[in-house]
C-alpha cells in the first residue's frame, strides 16, 4: 500500500484495493458497481474520511453536554453528506432498497429502537417535522413516530438538513443535550458502518468476478 494512500484506507478499508481493481478496468467504476467516474469515487472518499475523523469541537463559552450535542450534529452532518455521495455512486435515491438490499435488517430495527428509547415524549421527531424543509422527510418522519422502522434514517436526512438550513440546535424541543448526543452519535456510527460494509461486499464480489476472468 503506498503511504500516500494511508489515510484513505484507514477511513475505507480496502481502497488500496479498489483503487488497483479500477486502475485494471481502466479507470472505470464499474466493477464496483458504481456510476461516474474515478473522480467521483476519490471525492466521495475523502468527504467520508471527513465523517470518519472528527473527533469534536472547541466552543468557547458553551457547557460540555451543549457541545457534545453540537458534536453530534455535526457528526450526523458530515455522515450523511457521505451517505449521499456514496448512494450517487451506487445510482440509488430514497428510500435506498438498492443499497439496503444486502443490510441486516435487524440493525435498522435495533438503531430505531435505541433512538425511540432516547426520545421517549418524541420531542426530537415532533421538533423535525415542525422544521422540516422538504415534504418527503415530512412524510418519513411521520411514518418513523407510527412505527416503521427503517425511516429512522430520515432523522439522519433531517437533522443534516435543518442543521445546514435551518435552526437545530443542541436542544430541539426541550430535549435534554446528551440524548441527543447519543441518537447523534447512533446515527453517525450506524451510516460509516453501513459504508464500510457495503463497500467491502462490493470489493470482494468485485474480486471474485475479475480473478474468474483470468
């Protein structure tokens, strides 16, 4: 592995691989099953390192439980932007049945129990479709407080895009900092987990094909 590439594959695990597999398909994306090209998969790379290496921030001023709910927006912010990219490559659009195809379900089903068991009176979901700014997330929020489970994702859209354009703060709705710290942090680790095992199965079934075209 060249050490120029290093922090990459500390981010995603196996793109030295991958990065060699599309060198040998000419630069095509392809065998991965993406779309776009090389370029797209070395932006959506870095943007998530970005999600996979922030530590937190310094606010000056702020009580340690507002910033660790600062932290973790920010934190679904940056692992959902990388969602987004990563899905663009996949060619998929919500509600994600493609990419979700190969996940366990039992792991949506356990990320939306421990974010319904943190928000237990429902005053970050209520809080979300108050300020939702696109109707679809409306609707999915919805769907998430009636019981389906996988529209838990839609608190990651959410909160990433009322976030960046919006007014969520650390304590939407009277909610206490540290739950939604924790949701924060759920969310987070669910969706760089859910890329990292969907890029490996990707590699490896990539592999398989090409050494039995050799």
């Amino acid at each position: 592995m060249s050490p120029d590439h290093a922090h990459l594959e500390a981010a995603l695990p196996g793109f030295s691989r991958a990065r060699e597999l599309l060198k040998a398909a000419g630069d095509s994306v392809g065998p991965l099953g993406f779309t776009g090209t090389k370029f797209d998969f070395y932006r959506f790379v870095n943007r998530f390192r970005l999600a996979t290496c922030f530590e937190g921030m310094r606010l000056e001023g702020f009580t340690a439980e507002t910033t660790a709910g600062y932290d973790a927006l920010t934190r679904v912010f940056f692992a959902w932007s990388a969602f987004e990219r990563y899905a663009d490559l996949a060619n998929d659009r919500p509600p994600f049945r493609a990419l979700f195809a190969h996940h366990p379900r039992r792991h949506v089903r356990e990320l939306a129990a421990h974010c319904r068991h943190l928000d237990p009176d429902g005053r970050l979901g209520e809080f979300l479709i108050m300020q939702s700014l696109l109707p679809v997330h409306e609707t999915h929020l919805q769907r998430f407080r009636e019981g389906h489970d996988f529209s838990v994702l839609t608190l990651a859209a959410s909160i990433r895009h009322i976030f960046a354009h919006g007014i969520l703060t650390a304590h939407p709705n009277g909610m206490p900092a540290e739950n939604l710290s924790a949701i924060g942090r759920s969310l987070g680790n669910f969706l760089i987990h859910f890329i990292r095992s969907d890029f490996s199965r990707r590699l490896t079934l990539a592999e398989r094909l090409a050494d039995g075209a050799c």
